[in-house]
C-alpha cells in the first residue's frame, strides 16, 4: 500500500494549520511555505498520474482497514487527472496572487487555499460517498472565506448568498446519502455498486429516489440550470483570483456525476438505467444556452467570464450525459481545456478592472493594454471554442460523439449557434474594452461618468506595475492551452483509456473490495 496517494491531501491539511498558528504574521513566510507546499503538490501529482497511467485503480486504506469498513482513498487514471488539474491551476493562483498583491489583501489567504486544495484533492481521491460529503465541506468552508477575501458589501452579499445555496446542497447531500444507506446498508462507492446489482426491479424505487437526489447534489457543484444561480454573482464578486480556482470547482461537480453514474447507477444497470441522462442532457442543453446569452448579455467583466464559465459547464455536461466512452473521453479532454481557459480570463478579468478601476464594460481609456488585450484575446477564443486552440478541438470531439444520440441535431444547433453567440459577446466586449475606449481617450475628453453601483469606483489614475510573476501564472496557463492543443492526439489517447475503464466498474470494485478479477 503506497503512502504516496495519502499525500496530496494530508500536505495541504498539515500547512494550513501551520500557516495560521506558527506564521500568520508573516507574509513573506507565507508566501515561501505555500509556494514550495504547492509545488510539492504539483510533483506529487505527477507522480500519481505516472503510476495511474500503468492501469488499474490503487486503494489506499486508512487504519489499514479493508473496504466496505474502512476508509479508502482510490487512484485511478480519473482522480490522477483531475488531481494534477487541481495542483496546476492553484500554482498559477498562488503566483499570481503574489504577484499582484492580492493575498495581502485580506486574512489568511494562503491558509485558506490550502485548505480548499484539501478538500479538492480528497473529493477526487475518496472511494466513500460520505467522506465525499466531507470534503465537499471542507472546500466549501475554505471557499466561504476565499469568497469574501479583502472585504466589501458586494462581496458579503454574494458570499452569504452563495453560503445559503451551497448549505440547501449539503442539506439535500445528507438526505440522499441516508436514502442509500438505508437501501443498500453501505456508503462504500464500490460496495454500493455491488449491491444496486444485487437488488431486485421490485425494490428499487427508493434506491432511484436516493440516486436522482445525488444527481441534483451534483447538478448543484457543477452549476446545472436551473440549479446555477449561485453562479454569476458568487464568480463575479468574488476576489477574481479566487474565481480562477474556483473554475475546478464546478468540475467537482461534474467528476461526481462521473463516478457515481458509472460505477454505481452506470448504463447497464437495470435498476436506475437511463436515469442520469434523460434528465440531465435537456439541463446541459439549457445550460449551455444560458449561458451564452449571459456572455452577450453582461455589462460587467466578470459577469462576462462567469456565464463563459457557466457556458462551458453546458457543454462539459452535454458530453457527460450521453454516457459513452467516446463522448466520455471527449469530456475528458473539454474539462481540462474549460478549467484552463476559465482560470485565464479571471486573471485577465482582474488584470481589466486593474487596468480601469472598475467591473462596468464601458468606453473609459486603460492604461498599458498591450498584453492583457492579447491575453483576453486568445482567452475569449480558447473558451469559445474558436480554432486553432483546444476548445475548438474539445467541441468537436463532442459533436463527434453525440453522433448516435436521439437528439443529434439538437446537440450539434445548441452547441453551434452558442458558440456563435459566444463569440460574439466576447468580440463586443473586447472591442469595447481595448478599441473603443482607447480611441475615446485620444479623440475626445469625456466627464467622468457617476458610477450606477455602489462599490463601482472609476480610478483614472495609472495603476501601480504589476510584478512579472502575475503575468508568468497568466501565460502559463496559456502555455498549458497550446500544449494540450499540440499533444490532443496523446491527451485523447489517454483520456480514451481512461473511460473505457470507467465503464469497466469491474476493474475499480475488484481493486477496492479485493475480489479476485473473473
């Protein structure tokens, strides 16, 4: 049993606490530990994902009690994935939080970071649904503080309504969990899906009641219409740094759908067959569409990223929901591509309202636009799907996939015509950003309009320079886009791999449970 899949979450859990109780009041420090934390995390990753890509699923048992009694935490290609996603994008956050001053901001940031990657990591690696619960609270509680971070009546607002909608969703978490219990005795994820096997047609109907509460649990993480309004406001006002981690957060969301809709109430289990899907594909068809029309729609710029964010979520889901290998493998690769690209335009986002001392899209001149417009460019056209990058690739793995679905034609008008819109949104508000205001600002002088929020200040004045290191985070992050666009061929071979053994649950119940292999 390696020591090693224990690591990425007992890490995090030690230098939190650390943080807070021996150097809260030095930053410096801070900086340094969590740095070299992340970084430890992100090699620990790779690891994990090394030993993953050999096959199979690795169980690690706590106490060293065996499954169902015990509890377990499980490696497989999946979890190693969405592990190494995590541990990349919170370095790109932690350096660019330093780099522009963002964790000296408020209190405890660096803490709460780790906190959260806590619970991010545990929720990928658990192999037990209500310790799935519990890490789903773990990050959630770091997030709440993460959330109102430096402060504001908008940011408080937005936190608190973001705390009460995600509280229902655990609320609604412990129900489904004791409906399963009681069905199948067990909260073991691999147990569970022996025994919804066992069960006989005539008594399942309390076990379907218990596995569409879970999917709207999920739908809930992952920010499925019309379970997504917490959404826009929470991203918005947020601290945008913040908000670029969070884009892993909906994806949580979408990895439980994953796991429990593949092992446990999979395709071919005749008791909750077809359950996910049909209900899920026309919300991530709504989804998808809402959210393009949000991107259209938004006065302000993080409004703007949020619904891009709420777009892709859409379309991640789409894929999810046909429940194929193919169309599997194709999300795999579109969450890696949407978790990138939304974490580059938050920071591009925080870079604009920098740059112009407020959130409203509106022709007011901004200082050194050079490569933040570049930034904003590539970011807009990564996350709308345009070619040459990744997001052009992921969508059309998915349209590729959704080929022998019912509701092909529907799939492929939603997915197109959104991207259009999208597309179109993001051209209005770059155009209005970086071309308008700069030739408003040399063609005439205008007053200073009187800002219609109450927290929208105009700061006319330069903004201070902003440390290389926030631009090194940004253009990293973009570097990871054009290297998943160059090597799609080895990212979907592995990510092919990785759902057909997702639906094989054999492989993950004979690793967890021990049973000989048939």
């Amino acid at each position: 049993m390696s020591h090693l899949i224990v690591a990425p979450v007992v890490l995090p859990a030690i230098l939190a606490p650390f943080i807070i109780m021996v150097i809260r009041h030095h930053l410096d420090l801070q900086r340094i530990f969590s740095v070299a934390g992340t970084v430890a995390l992100v090699v620990l990753s790779i690891a994990l994902a090394g030993q993953a890509a050999q096959g199979g699923a690795y169980v690690y048992e706590l106490g060293n009690w065996p499954a169902p009694f015990g509890i377990v935490l499980v490696l497989d290609r999946l979890s190693a994935t969405m592990v190494l996603l995590t541990t990349l994008l919170a370095l790109a956050v932690v350096l660019y939080a330093i780099g522009t001053g963002w964790d000296a901001r408020g209190r405890n940031f660096h803490a709460l970071i780790h906190f959260q990657l806590m619970g991010i990591i545990g929720a990928f690696l658990t192999g037990d649904a209500f310790n799935l619960f519990v890490f789903f609270e773990v990050l959630l509680i770091a997030s709440y503080g993460l959330m109102i971070h430096a402060g504001g009546a908008k940011r408080l607002r937005a936190g608190v309504q973001y705390v009460v909608y995600n509280l229902m969703g655990s609320s609604l978490f412990l129900f489904a969990l004791a409906t399963l219990y009681g069905v199948t005795g067990t909260l073991n994820m691999a147990d569970i899906a022996q025994r919804v096997a066992e069960l006989p047609m005539e008594d399942t109907a309390l076990l379907r009641v218990g596995a569409v509460m879970l999917l709207l649990v999920f739908s809930i993480k992952a920010a499925v219409l019309p379970l997504h309004f917490w959404l826009p406001a929470s991203y918005a006002n947020a601290p945008l740094p913040v908000a670029a981690l969070f884009a892993i957060m909906t994806k949580v969301g979408a990895y439980s759908i994953l796991r429990m809709f593949t092992l446990a109430f999979g395709p071919d289990v005749a008791a909750t067959q077809g359950l996910a899907g049909d209900w899920l594909l026309p919300a991530a068809l709504l989804t998808l569409a809402v959210g393009a029309i949000g991107v259209l729609g938004s006065r302000e710029i993080g409004r703007l990223v949020a619904f891009g964010s709420i777009s892709s979520v859409g379309t991640l889901l789409i894929a999810i929901s046909i429940f194929t290998p193919e169309a599997t493998a194709a999300a795999l690769y579109y969450t890696i591509h949407s978790t990138l690209a939304s974490a580059l335009l938050f920071l591009v986002a925080d870079k604009i309202m920098e740059r112009r001392g407020g959130a409203i899209i509106a022709q007011r001149p901004m200082h050194q636009t050079g490569l933040i417009s570049a930034l904003f460019f590539v970011g807009g056209i990564a996350l709308a799907g345009m070619p040459p990058l990744s997001g052009f690739v992921g969508k059309l793995l998915i349209l590729d996939a959704a080929r022998d679905s019912d509701l092909v034609w529907t799939i492929w008008a939603v997915v197109l015509v959104s991207s259009l819109i999208t597309i179109v949104g993001f051209a209005r508000a770059g155009a209005i950003l970086f071309w308008e205001s700069h030739d408003a600002a040399h063609i005439r002088e205008e007053e200073p309009e009187t800002p219609t929020d109450e927290d929208e200040v105009i700061s006319e004045e330069p903004p201070s320079p902003t440390s290389p290191l926030a631009y090194s985070a940004a253009f990293g992050l973009l570097a990871a886009l054009v290297l998943l666009t160059v090597f799609s061929g080895q990212v979907m071979e592995f990510a092919t791999q990785t759902a057909e053994a997702m639906y094989r649950p054999e492989i993950y119940i004979d690793a967890v449970m021990k049973r000989t292999p048939q």
